[in-house]
C-alpha cells in the first residue's frame, strides 16, 4: 500500500520550491523537490505540471497540497505582481487534478509548523517557566512568529479543536517607537534619508534595517575614513540587480564578528530594537504558547538573538516582565521552513476533509 502524499509549494519572486511528501509514522518526509526560477515560468500552473510529470513513479499522486506565497491572500486568490502571476485556488485545484488547494501567505504559513519543527530545524533562546506571578501554570494558548527579513514578517496562531487557525499581520508596518537618544536621533535622520514623514518597526527592525542602522552610523564626521563608507554608498543607492549594489547588511555582520567597533555598535542597536519589538508582538498577542523568531536573518544571526541585548530588550516591559521571562521563545534555523510548514497544513487539511485512507 502506497503512503499517503502531500503537495508543498513556496513561492517567491526569485525561486519556488515545490515537492512531495510522505506520512511516515506520523512525522512527515520529504520525498522529492524542486527548485525553479520563477521568472523563468509564465504560470504557477504550468510549472506545477512540470513537477508533477517529473515525479519519480514511486510516490503516488498527491491530492491535497498548501501553497505558501509571497503576498496577502484575499478570496482565495493572489496577485504576484513581481512576476505578473494571478493564482486562484479552484483554478489551480482543477488544472492540477487536486481535491484540496490551499494558498496562505508565506510567513504565515509558518504558523502550521511551529508544533512540528524538529530540534534541526529550530533552537531555544529562552526556556521559560510558563508561569504566571501567582505561581499558576499557563494552558496552550495562542503562538506568534516574527522574522527579520527584507522586511519584517508577523503572523498569529490559535489552537482549535480541528488545528491551529493562522492570521496573518501586517505589523511590521506599525510606528516604530524610540526607546532611546540613538534611536530617536536614527528616526529623525531616516526621514530625511528616505523623504519619509514616519517610520515603520520594519525600518529598523529588518535585514534592510540593519543596513539603515550602519548607514547612519557611517556618516557620522568621526567616521569617514571607515571601509564600510562607499560600500553603504552602493547599498543605499543600487539595487541588488545592479553591478556596483554591496550586501552592507551582510558587511556589517561580518565586520561586527571580526571585532569593528562600529559595525558592533550598529548590530548592538539592532538587535535590541529587534528584542523591543519582539516583547511588544508577545504581548499585543498573549502568545502563552510561545514566541517564535523567524525569517531569513535569524540562521545568521543565532548568537545575536542569544544575546542579552536581544533578550534583555525583549523582557523589559514593565509590570510584564514576568510574562516575558516565563515564555518560550524559539528561532526558525532551518532556510526551508515554508515549505515543511505548507506540508504540514497540507496533511492538516487531508485530515480534516477526510481524503486520508
């Protein structure tokens, strides 16, 4: 007897990766991937029919599948404007042959794995006690993930009796607030920088941000003979596509691990910033199921969220504290998160409609 099958795709701008997986004892296995460019295809559909064509004949045919792309998912549909691309879930249901489409947005989707991430694929950067002041134990409650990427991705969980109910969350998008002399100066001198009348938490908070906070750092009168100077030149003012653009995020990392004191001042600021905002998601969300950090920073940058200057920026909430202290808090590790989670959601939708034999 052939084992059950599930169909797992994320999209993005620059690649998709769609694969096959099996129910193996009740923890899920990958059993073949894809990697496309996605420029490369006019249509989710016809690169869908590709993957299922190639498939070894080994794995049986998949019926329910979750795909996790790059956009907010409105009546069962999304607009890829980055690649011209509008995906509905009936249509795709029909073209590939599917009983069960599901599309969910991409850093929601995470939401589905979080139970089911296995200790590779994710590290502790605090183990709470889940303790109230009173003493009294926390039941399961809600979950929420943050992940500094090109942005700054947020999203919420709720544990039902069929599952967990994802919310997506623009968030990230919320006014970020000063906590100090630094980040007030930051603030006034993005505005002029950017022409931009407010700043968002993802401003700062982001890998985009991380090269906003060195940037400023870098025109300071006392820096101008810096070797970072004229690369934050090419960031700032070129695009990644372009021959002359400079990675000063990832530059920053780098000189802030080999002992520059600038570069450590900029990672210092940003990671507490990042705690800060952290702190605040778990409390809009009461998240006592736990916190998660996610996106394409937090691999990189593991020491720096173990950090007391991510930590500590994250626990100072006042009369909160004790919450912050008692929660569980985790970072994403594994660079192909979306992809297990949609499979997860896909196996979570078989279970539920009943296609699972």
């Amino acid at each position: 007897m052939q084992a059950t099958t599930y169909l797992a795709g994320d999209l993005g701008g620059t690649k998709t990766l769609l694969a096959i997986y099996s129910d193996q004892n009740g923890k899920l296995k990958r059993e073949y991937v894809q990697r496309y460019v996605s420029a490369e295809w006019t249509s989710l559909d016809s690169m869908l029919k590709h993957f299922l064509q190639s498939r070894p004949d080994a794995n049986s045919t998949p019926q329910t599948s979750c795909f996790a792309v790059a956009g907010p998912v409105k009546d069962r549909a999304v607009e890829l404007t980055n690649l011209g691309w509008s995906i509905n879930q009936e249509s795709l249901k029909k073209s590939a042959g599917l009983e069960e489409v599901e599309l969910v947005n991409d850093f929601a989707v995470l939401i589905y794995g979080l139970p089911h991430f296995s200790d590779s694929q994710q590290i502790t950067l605090q183990k709470g006690s889940r303790l109230a002041s009173d003493g009294t134990r926390y039941q399961q409650g809600p979950v929420a993930i943050l992940g500094a990427g090109t942005g700054l991705g947020m999203a919420r969980g709720l544990p039902s009796s069929t599952g967990w109910i994802a919310l997506p969350s623009e968030g990230g998008h919320r006014e970020f607030a000063p906590r100090c002399n630094d980040e007030w100066a930051l603030v006034q001198w993005l505005k002029r920088d950017l022409s931009l009348e407010r700043i968002s938490v993802e401003r700062v908070v982001s890998g985009t941000g991380l090269g906003h906070v060195m940037n400023w750092m870098l025109q300071q009168s006392d820096n101008a003979m810096h070797p970072l100077l004229e690369k934050a030149k090419a960031w700032r003012y070129n695009t990644p596509d372009h021959p002359e653009y400079h990675d000063l995020p990832a530059s920053t990392c780098q000189y802030a691990k080999a002992g520059d004191q600038l570069a450590n001042a900029a990672m210092t600021l940003w990671l507490s910033a990042y705690g800060a905002a952290a702190g605040d998601l778990a409390l809009q969300e009461l998240c006592s199921g736990g916190l998660w950090i996610g996106g394409g920073t937090a691999e990189k940058n593991q020491d720096g969220l173990k950090s007391m200057d991510f930590l500590n920026a994250m626990r100072q909430k006042g009369r909160f504290q004790p919450f912050l202290e008692g929660l569980t808090v985790r970072a994403v590790i594994d660079p192909e998160a979306g992809l297990f989670s949609a499979a997860c959601r896909a196996r979570e939708l078989a279970e539920s409609s009943g296609t699972l034999a």
